[in-house]
C-alpha cells in the first residue's frame, strides 16, 4: 500500500487508490493500477481503457502548451509535464458507455501557476488564418511584469493537433496565433497564459484562461 504525503503531485511508491506510484530516471511517476478481471473486456474496463487513450492523445496534441505551462511546476513536484496535464484534466474526459468519449474543453488546464491570471477579451477569427485576443495591462497585480510572454493555444480537434503562438510581451496587450492555410473553415478551441519573464518570476506560469470556440477564417 501506497501513501501520499503532500498531495497528489507528490511523489510515492505504491497503490494509492486506483493509482500506482513508482520512480523512473528519478522522478515519480504515476499510472492507473491494472487489475486483473476475470471479464477483460467488460464495459467497466472498455470505458477506463477509452479514456486514458483519450487524455493520452490530448497530452500529445497539448504538448507544446503543456512543456511551458507546467514546467515550474514540474520542476518543484519533481515529475514531468506530462504527468501535469494527465492529472490535472483526468476529469475533463468522461466516457459513459464505449460508443464515445467527451471532452469538456471549458474545464481542460494547459497551464498552472502562481503567476497572476491575464485577463483576456474575447477571441477574434476575423482575420484569415489567425487568432488574435488583446488583453489587459498588469495594472497593480503583484507578481507580473511588462515583460512576461502571453501565449495563445490553438486546438483543432478534427485534426487533434494543437499550436502555441509566438509569445507576446504582456505590455503589448495583444497576442495572435498564426495558423495553417488547411485550417481554414475548421472548429477550433482557444487558451490563454502567460509565463514570467522578469528575473523574479522567471518561468513561472499563470493558470490558464479558456477563450472559447471560433470558426477559422
């Protein structure tokens, strides 16, 4: 038996629940506990088995957000990114029968931190190809600055392939996603971040803002 001291990003050798901890390369690691079922293929199990594969493929389409938006807290838990977003959005993907999976992307995190949120407008699909949103100066909130890099993250699940944008410095207050020509006329869905770039917060992330579906142009 297994046992979790600081939480569940802490690392812990063992079965927790329905978990199983052990350490690879140095660093914990956490996977669902296989048990063994006289039934293998019971809907019970189709439906965990369907949505593990789901948020698997998602980590991998989200991996470019996920490698910036996780990483401070990657790096103080002592365990990667993907661990991060696999744990943080397990929930996010439900599955009732084996006929299919749900997303909820509204509740999907890419991005987790102590930084202060960015307070974005609503997303814009007006210009072929592109996402643009401008958001607010820092104001008074303690722990940003001018020079902390605002990203936006672009996923298209007809294709389950996901861009980060070029990161815009926070006293720009605008921030666009470049996107291919193929995309155009495709459903896609939209998140907002920023990672410190000031010596003080350097690489701390904000948590992450979802701006919603849009059309592209």
């Amino acid at each position: 038996m297994g046992k979790i001291n600081q939480g569940i990003l802490d690392g812990f050798k063992g079965k927790v629940g329905t978990v199983v901890g052990f350490y690879w390369k140095g660093k914990p690691v956490m996977r669902g506990y296989k048990r063994f079922f006289k039934d293998a293929h019971s809907e019970a199990q189709m439906v965990v088995r369907l949505r593990f594969a789901a948020i698997n493929s998602l980590a991998v389409a989200f991996k470019s957000a996920a490698d910036l938006g996780f990483n401070h807290r990657a790096a103080s838990h002592g365990n990667t990114e993907l661990n991060n977003f696999v744990q943080l959005n397990w929930d996010a993907i439900t599955a009732d029968n084996t006929a299919a999976v749900d997303v909820e992307y509204s509740d999907l995190v890419v991005s987790y931190g102590s930084l202060p949120q960015v307070h974005f407008s609503p997303a814009s699909y007006q210009t072929p190809q592109t996402v643009e949103a401008n958001f607010a100066a820092i104001g008074e909130a303690s722990g940003a600055s001018d020079s902390d890099r605002v990203y936006l993250f672009v996923y298209n699940p007809s294709q389950n392939i996901g861009i980060l944008s070029d990161g815009a410095l926070r006293s720009s207050q605008k921030v666009t996603a470049t996107l291919p020509a193929s995309w155009s006329g495709e459903s896609v869905h939209v998140w907002g971040f920023a990672v410190g770039g000031a010596e003080f917060n350097k690489g701390v992330a904000s948590h992450s803002a979802y701006l919603g579906e849009g059309i592209i142009g």
